[in-house]
C-alpha cells in the first residue's frame, strides 16, 4: 500500500469522510423512521449535520475539578477507535482494507473502547447524574458484550477463521449457509441497541431519571463528537453485523457493491429503529437480568448449532 | 442500617426532565436503590387565594381556573359551586348538564395526557405520542364547544356561558366513538405488551391502609382498592342522575393506576353518551347578584387527579373574604414518600408521575428554608413577616389595610 493510497483509505474511504457522512445520514435515517413510525412529520435531511455544526460552534465548558485531560480525551478516543474499527470490516467485497487472521477480535476490541470513554467522560465529569450514567454504561457492557462476543464467535467457528474478511468469504463460497446463522443475527442486533445505548437499553442516558448519564456536563464541540462518534458507532456495528450475517451480493461491482452495503446497513439501522419505537425503556436490573437469561442462552444455542453443522458438512 | 459512606444523594429538581413544574426530591441512593426521599413543595407560589380576595367573584372565577392548565374546568367549578351555594342559587338543569359534559371531555383529555407522560418517563415515546395524537381530537372538540382548546371558561356564576347546539351532538359522538376505539387499544397494549408491565407492575406500591391513612384521593386511592369518588359519595352537577361505575383496582401499584385510569376513560365516553342523551331543554343560567350575602361553603369536586376541594368565606360584598384551594395533588404527595421506598431510582419518574402530580396548583404555602431560623408560614403570618420587613426599613405599612387580617 503505497501512502497516498493509505492517506485516501484514512481520510476518505472508508475511513472518516465516508464514516462521518454516512453515520450523520444514519442518523437520519433512523429519527426520520422513528418519527414516521410514532405518527410524527421527523427531521429534514440536513438536521444531524445542522446539529453538528451548531454545537461546533457553541462554548465548551469543562466543570470545575473534573480531570481536564481525560475529560477533553474521552470524545476523541471514542471517535478514533470507530473510525479505525472499519478499516478491518469488509465493505462491498469480501475484503477490507487491511485483513488478517484474528481482525474480528481486533474490531469487537475497539467496539468497546467509546464505551470505556463514555465511562470516562462521564466519571471525570464529578456530576451525580453523570457518574450514575457511567456506571450504568459500565454494567450495561457485561450484559451485552459477552452474548455480541458469542453471536459472533459462532459463524467464525462455522467459517474456521478469526477474520471478518475471511467470514464473509468463505459464506460467499457457501450461499445460504448463512441461513444458519439467524439466531446470532438476532443476538447481535439486540446486543447493538445495548451499544448504540438506544431504548430499551439506554438506561445509561435515561433523560427522565438522569437527565443524559454520561453527557450531561459536555457541550459544544466535545458533545458534537461524542454525538459524532455514536453516528458512526451504529453505522460500524452496522457493517460489522451486515458482513458477518448477511454475507450475500458480495461478488459485484465495486459500485454495485457498496450499494448492496449500504442496503444492508440501512435495513439494520431500520430494525434497529423499529424496536425502539416498540418498547419501553427496561431498568438496569431488568436488563441485565435481560441480556444473561434470555439474550446469552440463544447466543450459545447458537454456537452449539454451528459445531453440528460444522460436523455435517 | 444504610452506611453512610456509600450512599448517594441525586437532586432530582426542582429542575429535571422528569418534572414538569418545579418540585424537589432529594433522594439518597444506595447503588440503584433508594433508600430514603426528602420532598420539598412551594417552587411555584402565585399567590391566587389572595388574589382572589382582590377581585370581585365574576374575575375570581377566570382567576380560578388557571390554578390548573389540565383541570381548569376542575377548579372554576369547585369555585363557582361554592359560591351558589353561599348566595343559594340553583342553576338550570341543562348547565348543569353542559358542566358535567365539560367536566367528563376534562376528565378524558387529562387522563390521556398522563398516558403519554407516564409512557415518556418509562422511556417509551411512542405511546406519548400516540396518546398525545388522539387527545389533539378532545382538544379540538373544546376549541368547537367553548372557543378554547385550554381554560374553557365555560362556567359563570349561576350557570354556563355557552349552550351547546343539538347539531353539535353528532359530532361530539364520533369523536367520543374514535376516542372509545383508541381507548380499548391502548388497553389491549397495557395488558399484553412485555416492557410495559415489566416497569409498571410491582413498582411503586402503597397499600390500602396507607392509602386511607396517607389521604390520598383520585386513581391514586382507587388503584389502591380505597373506593372513594366524589362524584358518587357527594354527587354534584348532574352525577346522580347518571349511570357510572367507580374502578379500582386490587394492584396497589403503577401498574393499577393506569388500569384505572384507562377504565375510567370508558366510563367517561359511557357519560358523554347519556349526557347527550338526555340533555334537558331550558336557559343555561341563572342571574346572580354581583353581591354574596356573608356565609361560608366547601365545595368538593372529582378532578381528574382526585378530590378538588374549594373553601369560600363570603361578606357580603361583591369580592370573598377568603378563598382557600385544595388541590388532589396535595391530597397525593404525602404518599409519594412510602411508594418511593426501597424503590430504585429508575422508577422513581414514573411514581411521581403516577399520581399525576400538578405541582403548581398544589403550592399554597411558603417555607423559609436555609436561614438562620427555618420556617413554614401560613398566610397569617406571612403577611405579619412583611409587614415586619417593611417597617424594619422605614416604610409605615400601618395605613396600608390589610384584607383577613382583622387582630391588625
């Protein structure tokens, strides 16, 4: 890879340009299904990048004897860490920018790491509500992650790699296998509203009890990217979902390709709006509670399904 | 024993997103667990009861009605029952039919309201939305009968200001049937959706004998078993010529409260049907005079919230000598304290909002809180502390009369 072509991967595609402009249309996206879906008219289409920019520019404040450093870090490191997450994630093809063996462990690493800065950001904030919110972040992690994490392991053990790529290459090679694998899709949309911390998983900003959890003490340009980074988080998690599930119309044109993609994506962003808009919001104890009797037993049902096939075929 | 070291204290107000006027919680916290509440009431002091010993009983009565932006009609009736019967008017059986209409349409109108914020404090906006959608078409229905969508005025002293038309009829049945058909959906949804039983049920429980014992009036009482309503025990304008059935519930909790409270929408669209159907013909009012001989009256009322109660003390001339509210919210919040314990706080927005609290009517006192001597003064003796601060600092507030204050 010779630099320029790796400073366009970066900058560009698939790296921020791309991300930021397809998570703020993300974002649209979903309000606009949200709010169709409750009987509402929804944003016009330049509303997220609108608030965007209104934040930019509006003033920072940093509250007395919070931890300035972490406090200015927190949105920067969860905004880095999505964005480098999909350059390991195939987009159109079967092979992302930079492949290799044990990039899914890599990809699910850096999936966690805004909702460490989250806890950061809000446990550095010394506000009540905030450091509940980051406490029920952190708690919300050992619900959802551990059933992602399986959800996930069980069409790599089908596939006989710890690669994204080579997932979705190898279900490429195998048309309708991945058919197999619809528990797990189930597991890793339910486990993605836990990490997108949307209803009814977003105890950890519950306006009508903590007001915004973690977030409450941001503004202006630190909350415009901590806002930024959950956009482009869903549209991640999204892609990293799409390609380990929904490995299909991968063999075409590039341009063909992305389009298929980006269908893909935006019919996950789509459940996930449609379940939001179905339920209520469930109590941190209820959601673990959730996560460990319901959620987890289906994603090791899962696994245990995939070593049969395994056998079988 | 709570250690003292783990405990978290969260202010929840007087300013938050949960509350919609100013009230404060001061909840301690133990992890999620609450583990004991400390409720401060008087953010919202109008000073209405002694406004309303400055006006005359006809601006009293649009004075009264905004106690309350959801129960207004609540309110000026109360009031103006109060006052008829101080100056012994009997008004015409039609306003007091058109009044119970109102009254019934309020009731409707505010308990949709509350559907949709207790579904915006458990997290589910969609149901806010939805309820919110379908009492647009109340709203409206009151814009058509009365000229305003909130704060009817529809009431005046010896009757109604308006009649309401036969051609009207028809409309106002369609609306009731679109409502009924909602209505039943909504309670289909109570019944068998998951998340929504699951943050209801269980949360927030007062039982029966706390209920009696803590005072509590309204859906609060009646979703705790404690069959009381007014409308029935004490009927006024044209209950008790009408079929309706009290609903309570045995669930002691959240959960219970809304059940009632969907139950008694059905009961309310079953009123507005026999309203409209036997609607008798003649005048809408009656004249009163602009003077109220001296005399005193309560007058209780069903709110949507619960038992409104309105005190008059009359003189004789054309304005009261003494006007004292009493909300169904003030009835409610000693027993938010006893739902809250041992709760968590994720429930706490709902149980607050449980009670269907409307804080601003509530307030009447003043309590002078963090100076060197904390107090809670009555009407007297804040009138006594100003006359005291005044004179303090060189105003002679001693040809200054002061109206119910005679040992002055």
């Amino acid at each position: 890879m010779t630099v320029g072509s790796a400073v366009l991967n970066i900058l560009v595609f698939p790296g921020f340009l791309f991300l930021v402009a397809f998570g703020l249309a993300g974002e649209f996206v979903d309000r606009k299904l949200y709010a169709r879906l409750q009987n509402r008219q929804g944003p016009p289409w330049y509303q997220p990048l609108a608030d965007f920019l209104k934040l930019l520019g509006k003033e920072n404040v940093i509250p007395e004897g919070a931890d300035r450093p972490t406090f200015r870090l927190a949105p920067v490191f969860a905004l880095a860490a999505v964005v480098a997450s999909i350059f390991y994630i195939p987009l159109g093809s079967t092979t992302s920018v930079l492949p290799f063996e044990g990039d899914l462990i890599v990809v699910l690493y850096l999936l966690v790491i805004p909702t460490v800065a989250f806890f950061l950001g809000g446990w550095t904030s010394r506000s009540v509500f905030a450091t509940i919110g980051a406490f029920r972040a952190i708690t919300q992690v050992f619900a959802y992650e551990i059933p992602l994490f399986v959800a996930l392991l069980a069409p790599a053990l089908l596939a006989n790699t710890w690669s994204i790529s080579g997932i979705a290459a190898y279900y490429a090679g195998h048309p309708w296998l991945w058919l197999v694998n619809l528990l797990g899709f189930g597991v890793a949309l339910v486990s993605l509203l836990g990490k997108l911390e949307k209803v009814p998983f977003d105890t950890p900003e519950a306006e009508t009890e903590i007001v915004a959890g973690s977030f409450i003490e941001y503004s202006g340009r630190r909350l415009a990217f901590f806002r930024l980074a959950i956009d482009c988080e869903a549209i991640v998690g999204a892609s990293l979902v799409a390609a380990v599930f929904l490995p299909f119309g991968l063999g075409l044109t590039p341009v063909l390709g992305i389009l298929v993609y980006v269908a893909k994506v935006l019919l996950i962003l789509g459940i996930l709006a449609l379940l939001r808009t179905l339920f209520a919001r469930l109590r941190i104890d209820q959601m673990v509670h959730f996560c460990w009797s319901v959620v987890a037993p289906i994603a090791f049902l899962q696994i245990l399904i995939n070593l049969v096939v395994r056998e079988l075929i | 024993m709570p250690d003292k070291k783990r405990t978290v204290r969260v202010p929840i107000g007087p300013q938050h997103p949960a509350l919609k006027e100013p009230e404060s919680f001061m909840v301690d916290l133990q992890g999620e667990k609450i583990t004991s509440v400390a409720l401060r009431l008087g953010y919202n002091h109008r000073g209405i009861e002694k406004g309303c010993e400055e006006r005359t009983y006809m601006q009293d009565l649009y004075l009264v009605e905004r106690v309350c932006g959801i129960c207004s009609h609540s309110h000026a009736t109360a009031f103006v029952q109060a006052v008829e019967e101080i100056a012994g008017l009997e008004i015409p059986r039609r306003a007091k039919y058109i009044r119970t209409l109102i009254a019934e349409l309020e009731r409707v109108h505010s308990h949709l309201l509350w559907l949709g914020v207790a579904g915006h404090e458990i997290g589910f906006d969609t149901l806010l939305m939805y309820s919110w959608r379908d009492r647009e078409l109340v709203m409206d229905l009151f814009a058509e009968l009365t000229g305003n969508r909130v704060n009817y005025a529809m009431n005046t002293l010896g009757g109604v200001r308006r009649d309401i038309a036969a051609e009207q009829f028809p409309h106002i049945l369609k609306i009731v049937d679109a409502l009924e058909e909602r209505t039943k959906y909504y309670i289909e949804l109570a019944m068998t959706e998951e998340t929504l039983a699951q943050r209801l049920s269980g949360v927030g429980r007062l039982s029966k004998e706390d209920a009696v014992r803590l005072g509590a009036v309204g859906p609060t009482a009646r979703a705790s078993g404690a069959d009381r309503d007014t409308r029935r025990d004490d009927p006024y304008a044209a209950y008790d010529e009408l079929e309706f059935r009290v609903i309570t519930d045995d669930r002691c909790d959240v959960f219970g409260r809304a059940v009632v409270r969907l139950g008694e929408l059905m009961q309310s669209y079953s009123l507005i049907r026999q309203i409209l159907k036997q609607m008798p013909e003649g005048p809408i009012a009656v004249k009163a005079p602009l003077k109220i001989p001296a005399g005193e009256a309560v007058s209780r009322y069903e709110a949507p919230r619960g038992e409104d109660v309105h005190y008059v003390r009359a003189n004789g001339t054309d304005k009261p000598e003494r006007v004292k509210v009493r909300a169904p919210t003030l009835a409610n919040t000693q027993s938010i304290a006893k739902m809250l314990e041992d709760g968590y706080l994720a429930d706490l927005p709902i149980v607050v909002a449980a009670i269907d609290p409307c804080f601003s009517c509530t307030d009447r006192t003043i309590a002078v809180r963090g100076g060197r001597d904390s107090k809670t003064m009555g009407w007297e003796e804040l009138v006594q502390y100003g006359v005291r601060w005044y004179r303090e600092r060189g105003v002679d507030p001693s040809r200054i009369k002061v109206r119910g204050d005679e040992s002055a």
